[in-house]
C-alpha cells in the first residue's frame, strides 16, 4: 500500500488548484447561489451551500455572505430552512417542485438537511478579512439561524427525548448509505411510474436502486399527501430514524450558535433553551453506542434498533464532542483501522462491511466535507496524527482526481458529478493553503 501521508503539493501545482477550485465555483454560480453542478444537481442545496460558503471566503467574502443569505430567503414559517431551494425550473433533475408540493414564495422540498449552517457561518466570521462586514452578517443572520435550530429540537424531538428524528434517507445527506437499508425497506413503493434523471448524468451504479428511489418517492408523496402536517407526520411516518450524522451536526452547530451569541451579546432565553436541549443530546447519545462493537449507530425509531453497519456518520461524534474520553480513544483506534483497510480514506461505509460498494453512493466513497469534518474532530480531540492522515489522503484524492462529487477509496477516481462545488471549495478552505 503507498504511504500516502509522504505525498507532498509543491507551490505551483497548488496554485493551478487553487485556481481551478475558484473557477468551478464561480461556473457554478447562478447569480448568487452556487449549483453543486451543473445538469445533476441544477438548484440550490442546503448543506452544500453551507460548505460552498467556506470556498467563497477565500476570495469574495461579499459573494460567500450571498450565498447563505439566499439560502435563508427559502426558510419556512415554522424556522425550517428547506434541503432544496428551486429558485428556477430545470428539466435535468427529478424529483421537482410539483412533485414535492410544497409551494411557498420560493419552492422547495419539505425536508431539511445536515444542519451545518452555523459552524459554517462561525468560521466564516472568525477567518473574515472584512470583519464589520461578517459581524453586520452574522447579526442579521442570528435570528434565523436560532428559529432553524428551535425548529429541529421542537419539530423533530417533540417529546424531549434528546434525539431528534430524520423522516427521510435524503434528509441525512447520506442518501443511499446502508444504515438506512432496513428501514427504507419497511416503507410502501409508490405506484407510478417516473423517469428518474440522475441516471442520465452518472453512470447507474454509482447511484441508488429503482427499489430504494421508489420508496424515496413514497416518503416525498407522503409529506405532501399530509400536507406537511408536523404532528401528523411524527405520529405516523413510515420512517424515522436517528441518524448520527444529523445529530452530531446539528450538536456541534448548536454549540457554535451559542458561541457566536456570546461574542455578539445576542444570547437570550431562545439559545438558552437551545443549550439546555443540547444538555439533552448529551445525556441521550450513550443509547446509540454499542458496547460490544464499540461504536455508534443510527437508530431504526419505529423498530428501536441500531442499524449495526459501521458508517462514517459514527466518526462524527468526535467532531460534535459527543463522545466521551474512553469512545473517542477507541473510535480513534477504528479510525486508524478503516485508514489502511482502502487506499484512500475515509471510506463513507467501513470496507470490512459486507454491504461496502466502493463506488455506490454513499456506501462506500470518499465526501471531501465529511473528511473535513472527520478531521476537524480527531485534531480537536488531540489525535493530530489521524487528522494528519485523513487529510493527507484528502488532498491526494484532488491531486489524483480533481473535483468530483465523490471518491472511490480503493483507487482514488472521481465518481458521480463534475466540477462539484462541495469538493473545490473543501480544497479552498482546507487543503491547499
Ligand atoms: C446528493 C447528496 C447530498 C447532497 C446533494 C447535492 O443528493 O447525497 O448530500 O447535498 O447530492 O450535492
């Protein structure tokens, strides 16, 4: 196996990818919001907007501000900011906007997703060159971002449980990772027929099943058939998870939420709230760790049981400060594991798994973003050398490829989309400085 941790990035080569990344974003831009890319994904995603905004820091801070002040513009009533935001019509992608239903001022889906917006937006403001322009932002942006984070802990853990639930794979950002499997199972098919357009763009096995879409739309016909009725739809969606990754991000933002409060003396009794639900989370996440694999898991809430597939959302509690010394040690030693067992890391499902596909979604391939955060956690917890080496790996896999949606970790080739926003801003903001 090459070592790739002696892979070194002389000035030019980094300069040339520097370059590229800045050009794929703005070629991604539709006037300000980025597209993750073109044809495959022709709207306005949540967590990629987020992570795109980090990119944009790098060389227009104005334009990184935009892109999380339109995504706010598509936020509901009730705080839910939307996974997607269909700011145009576009024929290259399904399923669109009459299909989700939800027809407010901008349409969008009815589901969120990682919510990853206020770290990002924290470390926006602590790496600003312009900072009375990022504390002008953050401030006008505070409100929204506290009603987003009420919204999950009110909407999606409405018995205080300190886990919030998932109503859907695509909610996670995940998709097609294999902790879902059995209880995407359990919901019905739709019954019509569609033509799916994902299919058309990549390559179909780097993409989910007929089986699995056709429950992924039963679940979309669902919200709508309810007409997005939270309490209908916690009492009686067919699925609900506990998704790790969703819990983990959405622990570590609420922390940064508090922490950019504090700096801006914009704490009040909502973020006090918000505190007091993430006291919750920390009491609660020991019932997702299995003792006898040790590790965490997501968990089915209809059946009550953990999906015992190792993903890389595991990883997460490190980087949310979930995971208690004796976890984190251990999940340090799994880390370093999973390292060596495929060429590049993090594989997004363990390759030991008998599930592991290394170039289907989300069940095996390498996302730049969850490295990063991977990453972020081990460093933070004092495990420099696991950080060193994911992101090590991290910058070969750019160096190798270039700036695909996602990344084959046994050879290190770009798989699903071109020229991905995601991927080229992670290398701005991580990789190539
Ligand atoms: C896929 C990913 C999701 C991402 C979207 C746009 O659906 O699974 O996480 O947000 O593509 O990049």
């Amino acid at each position: 196996m090459i070592d790739s941790t002696a892979v070194t990035i002389d000035k030019a080569t980094a300069l040339s990818l520097k370059e590229l990344a800045k050009q794929t974003l703005k070629d991604n831009d539709l006037g300000g919001y980025t597209v993750p890319t073109h044809g495959l994904y022709p709207f306005q995603w949540n967590w990629d907007s987020a992570i795109t905004a980090l990119g944009w820091m790098k060389f227009d801070e104005p334009r990184a501000w935009q892109e999380i002040e339109i995504l706010f513009s598509g936020q509901w009533d009730n705080g839910m900011v939307p996974h997607i935001l269909f700011h145009k019509n576009s024929e290259t992608y399904f399923p669109g906007p009459n299909i989700w239903g939800a027809n407010r001022a901008i349409k969008s889906t009815s589901i969120s997703q990682p919510p990853v917006l206020a770290t990002a937006i924290k470390e926006m403001l602590e790496t600003a060159k312009d900072s009375a322009l990022a504390t002008e932002k953050v401030t006008q942006l505070f409100n929204k971002l506290v009603e987003y984070h009420l919204w999950w802990y009110n909407d999606r853990d409405p018995q205080n449980t300190g886990l919030v639930v998932t109503y859907h794979p695509w909610e996670s950002g995940m998709d097609n990772s294999p902790a879902w499997d059995d209880a995407l199972h359990a919901v019905p098919c739709v019954d019509w027929e569609y033509t799916r357009r994902d299919t058309s763009h990549v390559d179909p096995s780097q993409r989910p099943h007929k089986s699995e879409y056709d429950r992924f739309l039963y679940l979309v016909d669902f919200f709508k058939r309810h007409n997005f009725d939270s309490q209908y739809i916690f009492d009686n969606c067919p699925y609900k998870m506990n998704d790790l990754g969703i819990i983990a991000i959405l622990h570590r933002a609420t922390k940064d939420l508090l922490i950019l409060g504090d700096k801006l003396g914009l704490n009040d009794e909502r973020t006090e709230y918000l505190a007091k639900r993430a006291k919750m989370t920390e009491q609660a996440i020991g019932s997702l760790w299995c003792e006898s694999s040790n590790y965490f898991y997501c968990r089915n809430v209809l059946t009550n049981s953990l999906a015992k597939v190792k993903t890389s959302a595991g990883l997460l509690c490190v980087y949310a400060g979930l995971a208690t010394k004796a976890q984190t040690e251990s999940l340090n030693n799994t880390a370093q594991q999973w390292i060596e067992a495929s060429q590049f890391s993090i594989a997004s499902t363990h390759p030991s798994e008998t599930c592991y596909e290394p170039q289907r979604y989300w069940r095996g391939p390498i996302w730049l973003h969850i490295n990063w955060m991977i990453a972020l956690g081990f460093a933070e917890s004092g495990f420099t050398n696991t950080a060193n080496h994911i992101q090590q790996d991290t910058r070969n896999l750019v160096l190798t490829s270039g700036y695909y949606e996602y990344f084959n970790p046994e050879t290190g080739a770009g798989c699903g989309g071109k020229n991905f926003s995601w991927t080229a801003a992670i290398a701005l903001h991580w990789l190539l400085d």
